[in-house]
C-alpha cells in the first residue's frame, strides 16, 4: 500500500485532529503517503483533497473539531455516489481509507467495504454510543465540558435555592447524563434506556427538600424527554423554581481532554497498521486499554448498552 | 458604627464572595462587627443572619454564586416589609447595611435609605446595565464563560460548514452580546439598544458566504429577539443549516476571573469605608479605575448606555 | 460493622474528596456511621476526628486537594505509633478503616492489617506509580493541568522559535511524561524507566530543526534528570535558547477531572462495600473498567511497569 | 498612505493575535494593503515578510503568543541595521508600520521614528510595565493564568498545612504579583517597588499560624528577591514545610481572555487609523476606557508606578 486516504464524517468532536495527526505521521515513518478529503464522503465523491505531510498536520493536535471538516452526504447512501467514491479513489491512487466518525459514517465505511476497498474505521462520537469500543472518541472532552458548565450552574442553584434540568447530549443514549449527573453530584439522570416515572422523580425531590436540601439538578440526556415539561412537573410537583439549560453544540468542542488526545493518537496510528498489515473492512476500539479490532458488518448492527452499576451508583450518590 | 450588615440579592453572580469577603476583612480590621443576612432582603426581615468573623469568609473567594444565597422577595416591595426589616436591623444592632446585587437589590436599598437607614450599594450584574460604574460585579466572568462555549461552537461550526445563533444574557443590555462578538471573531451582534432589519443581516450573511467563507456565528442578547425564529430566517435566506444555542445560566456562575475578584474586593472594601464615614444612600461605582460614589436615587432612575464605538467594532471585525 | 473510619494521606490530589464524599453516601445508605480522621494517621493517633454526615460531605466533590487534609507522620512508621492507632481506633468504636494515598499511605495501610484491623486502602498518586490499578486517582487531572500549561509555553514555543525543557512530576515513574508528551505534541518525553543518551537527544532535535522545525518541547519527569543541565546539553549542541519550566504543585490540584471524579465515586463505594463485605487488607483497583481487590501485602511490594507501546508511541509521534 | 507593516517582537503575550487581526481588517476596510513581518525587527531588516488579507488572520484571534513570531534582534540596535530596515521598508513600498510589544520593542519603533519613518506602537507586556497605558495587552490573561494556577497551588497548601512561595513574573514591577495575591487571597506579595524585611514578613506568618492558620501563599515578583531564598527564611523562622514554585513561561501563553482580545481588537485598529490620520512616532493607550496617544519618546523614558492602593490591599486582605 502506497497511498492512504483519511476523511472524517458525522457529527464533529474532540481528538479528530489527534487522529488524523496521528494517522498521517505514522503513515509518513512507514514511507506512506497519505491523503486527506475534506468534507467527509462528500469530498471524495468529488476528489476535494490535499496531501497531508508534517506541515498540513502541525499544530492541529490541540484543536477541537475537524480541520478536514465535515459534512452530510446524502448522495454517498446511495450506489451510485458509493460507486463515485470508488472510482475518485483509484483514480486519485489511494489504496486504503481511514474513516473517522459516528454510526452513520461507520456504516458509510462498511458500503466501500462491501465493495471490496479497503478501509478501517475510527469511533468518533461524544454520545459513546458505538459498541465494540469502551469510549469513543470525543466523550471525555465532552463530559469535562458538561461538568464545567454543571459546576458553574450549581453555583446559581445553591445560591438561589432553586432547581435546573440541564439537558445534555445523547438521543439514545444516556452515558453522557449518567456519568455527568454523578460527577457533579447531580440529583437525578433521566436517560433513554430506562423507563422512569416523573411522579416518582418528583416524589424524591420533595422528599430531599423537605429534609432540607433547598436545590437540585437533574440531568436528562436529549432522547429521554422534553426538558421543560419536566422542568414543569417537577415545579409543579415541589412548588420550587425550576429552570432549564440544553448544553447544545458547546459540548461538541474545545481543546480536546488528555485522554481523547491520546485516544486519538492511538486510532490513528492502529488504523493505519492495520490497513497496512492487510486488514480491511473494521473499526479500532478500545477493550481494556488495548486496540482491539471489530468488523464493520458487527459494529453497525450492534447496539451499545449502558452499564447498569452505572446508573445504580448515579442513584445512590445522587438522592 | 460597631455592627455592620452585608447581603446579597437578585441574580447571583461571579465576585459577590470576593466582595463579601472584602467587606467582612475591612471592618474587622476596624474593629467593626459584620453579620450576613441569608437569601437577601428576605433573610433580613425574618431575621435569618450569621455572625461574619474571618472564618466564614475563608475560602470563598475564588467560588461563583454569593455563599450567603440570594432569593425575591415580593415583601420587601412594599412598605411594610421594609418596616419589618427596618425593626429587625435595629433589633439585631446593626447600625449600616451593605447590598450587593443589580438593579431591583438597588431598588431595595433605596427604600431603605429613603427611611432614613445607612445604606451603601454595590453594582451585581452579569449585563452590565447599572449606570454610574463602568463595569458591575460579574460581567468580566460571564464573558469570559461565554467566550469559552463560542470556541468550542465554532469548533463545530467550522468544521461543518454551518452558521449559529448563540443567545446570550441581557434583557435590556446588548453589552455581553457585543463585546462577546468582538472577542470571539462573530459575525454579528443582536442587540436591543439597536434596531436591526434581518433582511440586511441575511444579505450581508449571503455576500460572505458567496465570497467563500462557509460558517458563521450570530450572537443575540436575550432581550434583542428570538434566537430560534432569527436562525429560521437566516436559514431560509442562505440555505445554510443553522442551529440555535441558548447559553442560560451557565454565563453566571464558576470560579471568577482575577478582575472579578480585584472589582469585589475593592468594592467590599470602599463600602464599609463609606459607611464608617458617614456616607449612605449611595452606590460605590468604577469610574476610570477609581472607585466613586453616586447616590442611589440617581443610579436606579439613570438607564446605562452602550458604547456606540464597541457597536461599529464589532461591525467592522464582523463581516 | 456499625462504624467506619476514612483519611487522606501522603501526596494530595484531586479526586479524594470524591473518593471520601462516595465512601460516607454509601456508608450512609447502609445505615453506617463514618468518621473521618484530619490530617492522616496524625489525625488518627490523636483521635482527631469528625462525624461524617452528608452535610459534611456537602459541595466537596469539585474541589481539589482533600478536605480531611493530610500529613507526614513518622509516628505512625514505628510500631508505637501504629498502637496508639489501634487502640485510638477501638476507644472510638471504629471497626474498619478506608486509608486513601499512595505507596507510603498503603503501607501504612498494611501496618494496620497486620495488627488485625480490618483497612481497605484506595490508591491516590498523580504519579500513577501504584500496582494492581490502571490508573491511581489524581492522575487524570493532573495530566490535564499538565497539558494546559504545556499548551500555553508551546504558544511561547513556538513564537519566539525556542526550545523548552519541562519538568513534570514522577520520580521513579514516567507516566506523566510520556503520555503528556504524546497528548501535548511534544518532540521528546525523558523518563526515569529508560536509559536516554543525551548526545542522540540533541543529535535528533538537531536534525529536526535542520529540516526547519524552529522549537521543541522536552518534557522530563523529575525523577529522570536534572532539566536545567538537560537544557543546557540542548543549547550547547544545538545553538539554540532553551528555557525550563518545573510545573511543581500546580499540578496536583485544581476542580477534578470527570475521569477522576467518577474513579473516586466508584472507589469510595467499593472500599465501603468490601468492608462490609468482611474484606480486609486489600487495595480496591481498576483493571478494564471493572474494580477488583488486592492483597495490600502485594501492592506494596510490586512495582508499576511503564507501558512499552506508549513510550514508542511518544517517540513516534515526536521526533 | 497605500501600504502598512505589523511586526511583534520582544516577549510574545496572549493578545498579540487579535491586535494583529484587528489592524488588517482596520487596513482592509480602508483599502489598504497590509504586510505582515515575520520574527519582528530580524524579519524586517532580512524583509522576511507576508500578505496579510483575510485569510491570513483567519482562526488566530483565540490563539496565544504571535503567528508572526518574534526574536531578539541585536542587529536592529545599532544604526546599521535600522538603515537596513529602512530601506527594506522602501523597497517593499510600506508606508508606515505598526510595532507590538514591550519596552525594547517601542524604543525600536522610536529608533524608526528618529528615521524619520511613521511608526505607531502598541503596548504588549504581561508585566504590564509600560507608561501611558493603564494596561498592556496581556497582562489579564497572564493575571488568570496565574490565579489558575495558584487556586491549584492552594488545594495543596491546605490540605498539607504548608506554605508556598510562588514566584510570578515581572523584574522591574510588582504588578502581577500584587494583584494576583489579592484575587488569591495570598497572605504577601513581595514586589520590586517596595523595600520589604524578610524579619517582619515572617513575623506575621508566625503570629498568624499562631492564631489557627495553617497554610499560607506568598507571591513574589521575580525580580523582588529569590524565591528559594524567601521559602528557607520562611521555614526557619516558623518551622513550617515551605516549597516553592516558579510559574515561568506558562505565564505568558494560552488562548487570551475576552479583556486581551478586546483590548488588542481596539489597539490594533486604534493603530492603524492613526498612521492613515498622519500621526507617526506615538504609542496608543488605554486611559479610562479611551484609546490616547503618547510620543513614543515620552513613552520610552518614563517608569510605570505600582499603584500604592492596591498594595495597601493586598496587605490588608491577607495578613
């Protein structure tokens, strides 16, 4: 293999650029080169690349976000756009391709596998929902963003003696609620994978007030429910001020947290010995701290499931 | 004097402990007795205080919030909450008074001024919209938090080819909103001490896109419009995917920043100074980097101007 | 077991007031009282202790350092000192006793052990230098204080085309050096497990601004070499201004990381549940996200590998 | 005038990026052409030098240190090289130049000025040394970056009861220091300006631990005394485990805070405007919120006083 490709596709996050940095000088030591597409698969359909060497990747380690940007590509879900690729890709020579991203993106990944191009798959996606790796990429940075904006919310909340309900990322997926309600000492997490009863979440927090506690946060992840319907019930519930924050696109990004950098780099360099060592058609995780790889056609069909002592200790240390 | 209060009241906000600290060391070192009333002029008519020796102001100048709690309170508005509170100041022994918060807190010392109570007022309030100090209490940390998320959203926003309206805190005051927009490189500011026609922001927004630059960032004071319904119409102008982030509280709380907790000390200190002087009725207030005093009763009908030069800044550094 | 003790002791770091905050809830929620000893086993043979309630547990878990505080005792190294404990340890009714710190704490721990009080020890150093755990508490953190400050001299760095010489901390361990080396993007992580030879060093970094690099970050753990000689070996061979920097304390402290505080929340729950599962003389570790138990009589006695993969990678990615 | 130059030199500071942007876009708006001059004064005498449109100071305003880089220049100090630099400026057709930076940069934009060449210089100091400003660029986000890290710094000192002497910048100014310890709550800052006895120092650290106070921060100013020298004082006279930390370059770096990317957003453009106005040889300021202009020759001879009240603060907020 001669000539690598490298895109990033999906939602952004933190530690792409760690990635890719890491993917292009492990590729330059092995007398590699490597290709970038900006925009994900809408940048290789139309061939939009540059030549990544040491300078294209310099400096972009401690940045959020993408440097080779994203995009949506509807045109890549279909053959024809696949077979565009295809064809963009032998005629620019690249052998390989290392594909940075989400669910969708994995999937995308697993089209140009099917159609006998090799190419590695990266898990990027701060909701850490992509089975077969422990943490995605993103996920730290995005927590210790969300525990920066709890930590400055709970100073208003103690200070007036009122409730919030912050509603964090993670439309099925309730990691990010989870661990962020127990590291800021959160009051409740409402997260997708488990049914909770709203009378039953007020019921407790009346409880605490009355044993004088006089405020509370409650974290509900995206996919859970609306957060000012519950923001209303529990007001309606405890007769408290209660108001609501939806973190948004602020958790996407920032400096990447040490750990997703060294993530990043760890991806980036497997990704590309693996395609290097022949592998083709899988995506790099994380299992106990080693590189572990899983075949696309697994990782796409496979949900990820939340740790329930997780959730148990968010109960405990919370009300 | 030998016994002096101190309380906060209304939004709560970055500085307020460095400033209570302030107050409490400086009359200590004057032999003055301080006590803090809990959840401002509520606490002060039920009475609910606590001693201030330099123990309980150990440790939290470098928190957000006030650690003596903030709250409404509908009583104090009228006359006879303020006589209840007048009698519970002459009951405890407390000679002067020290108020901490925006505009209603200032509201609420003038009444008590206005019965012939020594009062001295301090400028809270992350909008900066208090006349006669060029800058309250807080303002400094929320920029500084708010310019902390638009980094991390135009991460995003760059690495997607997108635009975002970020809403941001000021009801009256377009300052947070314009001097946000300038330090983060945004593309425009909204706010409400200037009429906007959306029409010429689109097509300003259009040019710039035509001219190659594919994401922006719009940045609105709460009270200058709906962030939702002016990204639906950028949207619909530049056919450009357009997401809303409203950042709420978030902008109030967190450690504060060095000139937040140099503004309150100085504040804390200047007040209890006046009242051992015999100054009352007055709101301490930064004019050039001295310290001033201007009478409450022209503070709170006085309304606070924005700098038209930041305005045409932001404008010119925009698009 | 109706009643457990905790302390804090050697190094602090952050992470252990999660630690102690998860230890008391759970004790809590088990109907069983906590106390907690000031200032180490100080504290300890003093009897110098505090209930444990929730209040008192209150708004510690985002703050760094350790409430309990912490101190060296040569007392408690002899077998007196270590018999006053135990009978200061029973006099208050204390049947097990959680002991958070590093290597010296833990053998502390063991001393207790061997005298027949039931101790579970949890381990706490930034140096992450403790066996039979992934990762020590405080870690984390420290890492990320470690690289915001490197961030910050790369931006001098870079600027004024110099080289840095950094000291992090890690006397007998490498850790924070070579994984900040890698997460931070520098040239070259020197590290007490792996004999460098300055004269290939310099030669490297010679090479590299021959071929037009213009600056370099070194980062040396302290226990690796002396930086000032190491910076003046650099600038002797290759010409060039080479400036140190010794992080020294900054790096233990500061608000905690996610990472550690969820590892402190689930450490002090299960150092909690092993006593009152009759465990005793063990140390609560992670090893691939699962928590396990460990002889303290073993800990104490192996020493933490370096993981080889990460200092190649370092070298890798640097030079 | 159809042409400007922008160079940096001396120590680079946070802020340094947004002047930069600032004056281009100022230049742009107006129809001017803009150069940039790499590694200040060397570059300009070698006329090492770039475009700078739109594109070159895309993305550079939440960056720390300077993208034109800066170095000492010891060719620039004598008539010769000032010669060189001249011409240098004529055959590239630049009109006027803006100069950013401390003390010895300003004296070699007056050089220039005695050249008969328009020069306008913007003051970049984190010592914030400099006359005729209240303030230089960088100094507030060296003043955060400080208290950071001192915040950290404190976790350990109180939960070690320890003292700590941390060392900040500032050779000949005591600024840094005097304000950082009154937004940490330091016990003592040790500044340059003020003749102070190691004997009083530590007699008041030791009436204070004999009150009950068990940790203490003492700042100094690295050019008020040495640190390790202040520490030993410290411990022999209280018998106390004193450490020092000397913060050095990190100082200096880091994204800017919103009151640097203000100020450095209104010099540069402020600079700018004043070369297309005819005024030359002069340094913009800040003085009460308003941008002045002083002769650089006024400028260059002039010490900058530390303000006597704000270390009458600091002592009476700490000891």
């Amino acid at each position: 293999m001669k000539k690598i490709g490298i895109l990033t596709s999906g939602g952004d996050c933190s530690g792409m650029n760690s990635a890719i940095r890491s993917a292009v000088r492990t590729a330059l030591t092995m007398k590699v080169e490597m290709v970038g597409f900006r925009k994900g698969f809408l940048g290789l359909i139309k061939g939009d690349s540059l030549v990544m060497d040491t300078r294209a990747v310099s400096g972009i380690l401690q940045r959020g976000g993408t440097f080779l940007q994203s995009a949506r590509c509807d045109e890549f879900k279909v053959a024809d756009g696949q077979q565009k690729a295809l064809a963009k890709l032998k005629e620019l020579g690249v052998e390989g391709l290392v594909v940075i991203g989400g669910d969708g993106s994995l999937n995308g990944a697993l089209a140009l596998d099917r159609l006998g191009f090799p190419v590695i798959g990266i898990p990027a996606s701060i909701d850490n929902d992509i089975a077969f790796t422990d943490m995605a990429l993103g996920v730290d940075t995005a927590l210790n963003n969300i525990i920066y904006a709890v930590d400055c919310i709970k100073d208003t909340a103690s200070s007036h003696a009122r409730a919030f309900v912050i509603e964090v990322m993670g439309r099925n997926s309730g990691y990010l609620a989870s661990v962020s309600a127990i590291a800021s000492g959160a009051e409740y997490a409402i997260v997708p994978e488990i049914e909770y009863d709203l009378t039953d979440v007020c019921s407790q927090l009346r409880r605490r007030f009355e044993e004088g506690r006089d405020n509370a946060i409650i974290i509900v992840a995206e996919g859970a429910g609306h957060a000012q319907a519950i923001a209303d019930s529990i007001k309606d519930a405890i007769g408290f001020e209660t108001r609501v924050t939806v973190l948004g696109h602020y958790q996407r990004g920032g400096a990447p947290s040490v750990f997703d950098r060294l993530l990043g780099s760890r991806f980036g360099k497997r990704a590309v010995e693996l395609l290097l060592e022949g592998e083709k058609g899988k995506m790099v995780g994380l299992s106990c701290h080693a590189l572990v790889a899983t075949p696309l056609a697994e990782v796409t069909v496979t949900p990820k499931r939340l740790d329930d002592d997780m959730l148990r200790m968010a109960e405990m240390l919370g009300i």
